[in-house]
C-alpha cells in the first residue's frame, strides 16, 4: 500500500471540483513503485489513471527468493466532487470487502487519508519526495497497542 511520486508533485491538493484541474492534483500516482524489505521481500504497485477523476492500482508482496506472492491488493482513488477516497480490497481478508479511506489532508505533498472504523491501518499517510520517492506512514491499532509503520516507495517506471 503505497504511492510514489512520478513529478514534483503539487504545492497545494486542488479543491475537489471533479474536473479536469481537480483531478490533476493526483496524476504523481500514476507508475510503477518498489517497496524493498530486506528481511521478508519485495512489495510492487502499479497505478493507471482511468479518467479526469478515477485511478486503478494493484500490488503484490514476493518473498525475498521471488517464489510466493505473500499478499495481492486491488485498490481504486476516486476524486468526486465532494470527497477524495481511496479503497483498499485485499484478496482473502476482510471477507474481500473493500477498506475505505477518505481523503483528510492534502497540501505541500502530504496526503493523509483516515478511516476512524478500522484497526489498522486507520491512517495512511504518503509525503511526496521528490520525483521518485515517497515516505508512507500507516498508523493505528494492533491487539489494543498503537502501531506505526514507516517505509519508502520508489518509483520503477
């Protein structure tokens, strides 16, 4: 679950007008991003803009040794008038119901997208650096204790 930056990213999150120019605030999301674990693997995500205001993702987790895919996600931005809102759908959890997130924050490339109904991750936050790095924090609760996960995409394409 991540995203990267693919320019120099947008100073200010347009006003959420459905059109052309709103939309256009989310157009670093577009590519192919790497996120690399050491320990346990390689985690890929490809993001492809359907329209002005509709972005398709999807990602997996390998092990290290590239053999098993540990973790497949489906995931959508919907940018509508109103609201900005990402869903999650992770192949066999959550009875392959979609996580939402609504869009709370976006300025000065920080997007911060919250779900106040899950566990974890409940907040998703992506800091664009650059042209091919993001810093993404997932923050929430695990078995009652507050868990905070930190890591860097890279843009792969």
């Amino acid at each position: 679950m991540l995203f990267s930056s693919c320019g120099g990213g947008e100073p200010n999150l347009p006003e959420n007008k459905g059109t052309d120019s709103a939309s256009a605030g989310f157009n670093w999301i577009q590519g192919k991003y790497v996120v690399v674990n050491d320990q346990s693997g390689f985690y890929y995500e490809e993001w492809i803009k359907v329209d002005n205001n509709n972005y398709t993702g999807t990602g997996y987790f390998l092990t290290r040794d590239c053999i098993d895919t540990l973790l497949n996600i489906k995931m959508r931005l919907m940018h509508e008038k109103e609201k900005t809102t990402l869903f999650y759908d992770v192949k066999d959890q959550k009875q392959n119901k979609e996580a939402e997130f609504t869009l709370t924050k976006g300025e000065n490339n920080l997007y911060v997208f919250e779900n106040p109904f899950r566990d974890f991750p409940s907040i998703m936050q992506y800091k664009i650096i650059g042209d091919s790095v993001i810093e993404v924090t997932q923050r929430g609760f695990y078995a009652n204790k507050e868990k905070v996960i930190d890591y860097r995409a890279t843009k792969i394409n």
